[in-house]
C-alpha cells in the first residue's frame, strides 16, 4: 500500500519539476503527467514521477490532516517518555 502526498510544483523546466513537501523539495518527471502542469499545482508522486494532479483545495487540507495526524502521534510518544 502506498501513501500519496500532494506535493505543490515549485518549477518546471521542460519536463521536470521541483515540488515541494512542507520544506522537502525533490525533482520529479512529468512525462507520466496526464495533464499539463503548471506553478502551483498539485500532483502526486509515484516512484519519481508526477502521476496526477490534485485539486488545491483538496491538496491543501489532505496536508492540514497529515500534519494534524502527525502533531498527534508526536503528543502521544511524548506523554510516553513523561511516564
């Protein structure tokens, strides 16, 4: 089972691109990109390779709810270590 991430295309140089995760940029390909990219999107990331775009709004709070996840599981290992 895999997790996909929106990640927000940062720059686009022919067919690449740098997206960014929360700070974490990395270079993906847009060959496998069914539609045209543009500055802002969002897409999801298979292997290196940009594999569909995600409406923003969706991307933005599927983002708000990971890290919400996150900010939580980080409370319950503390409370953990505080006992």
């Amino acid at each position: 089972m895999c997790l996909a991430i929106p990640s927000r295309i940062v720059t686009i140089d022919n067919m690449t691109a740098i997206v960014d995760v929360c700070g974490a940029r990395r270079e993906v390909s847009l060959l496998l990109l069914p539609d045209e990219a543009r500055l802002e999107d969002y897409v999801l990331v298979h292997a290196g390779f940009a594999i569909q775009k995600v409406d923003n709004e969706a991307a933005v709070e599927t983002l708000k709810l990971i890290k919400e996840m996150a900010d939580a599981a980080c409370d319950l290992e503390d409370e953990k270590i505080n006992l």
